[in-house]
C-alpha cells in the first residue's frame, strides 16, 4: 500500500514482478519500501544509497542508475574527446573566473563581469565521514566501480 501512494500502482507491480525483489528476505523488502518513500522525498540513507548502486552495477546495469551517480566516463568518454578546457568542480568557481578572465582578455577592465565569492556546496569533511563508516566491502566496491573516473580524474589515492 506504501508504494501505490508513494510510487504508483505500475511501479509496484513491476517491483513485484522484479526476481531481484522477489528474492529477498522481509526484512529486505521493507528495507527497499522504506528507500523508495524516502527517495520520493529525496531522504535516504547513505548506506542504502550506497547498496542500490553497488546492486545495480553488479547487475551490469549501470543504465538504470540515475545519471547523477553513473560513471562519468561511460556518459561523455571523455578520453575521445580533445577538450580545450578541463573544469574541475571542487574548484568551479575559481575556474570559471580564469575561464571569463581568459575570454575577456581583449575587453577593457571596466567592461570585464566575473562571478562573485561563493562557498562550496558540498563539504568534504562530511562525505568523507560518511564514506568512513560505510562497511570495508561496501567502499571496496565504490572504489571498483568508479575506479576509471577515479584514475581519468586524477583522484591517485582514495585512503578511505
């Protein structure tokens, strides 16, 4: 009943039909029911959000996981591509301001528009303590499974 007022009644039925669902145990089950309500309103838990990416890339369906945690590398190859500029978005802002300096360069200092101070979105410290308490399998799989973007993007040393 969760999921019709939530999720839909054809989003239930296709749950139900799923092999993946139907094997788990209650306690499973309820797990998922209680992930996907918090998914409707954007809570979930960081160990659960962590498990349904880690379950869909084991599935070899990195498809379906939402474009936002997929593997930058299987949506934009970035090795194809001959880029002139490389942003990196724990520095966006201070390289976005070299970028418009840099197309600016001819226009008078008068005329030039930058983007003012900002502070940074997402704290590190937090995620990092998120990662740490996550169980060592559960890392050790993050770590597998992004390790392409991980090497391209110049992350060497995850010591998580």
């Amino acid at each position: 009943m969760l999921f019709r007022r939530y999720m839909g009644r054809d989003f239930e039925e296709k749950l139900n039909q799923s092999f993946t669902y139907q094997a788990l145990s209650t306690e499973q089950r309820d797990q998922v029911h209680q992930s996907v309500v918090s998914l409707n309103v954007g809570e979930i838990d960081f160990d659960i959000f962590t498990k349904m990416v880690i379950g869909e890339y084991q599935q070899r369906r990195p498809e379906k996981v939402d474009v936002h945690w997929r593997n930058s590398i299987d949506l934009c190859n970035p090795c194809a591509v001959n880029f002139d500029y490389v942003i990196n978005f724990d520095n966006l802002h201070e390289d976005s301001n070299r970028l418009l300096d840099y197309l600016q360069r001819n226009d008078p200092e008068e005329n030039k528009v930058f983007f003012g101070s900002r502070t940074n979105l997402v704290n590190s410290n937090y995620t990092y303590d998120k990662l740490q308490r996550l169980p060592k399998e559960t890392v050790v799989d993050l770590l597998q499974i992004y390790k392409r973007d991980l090497d391209v993007f110049g992350f060497d040393d995850m010591n998580i």
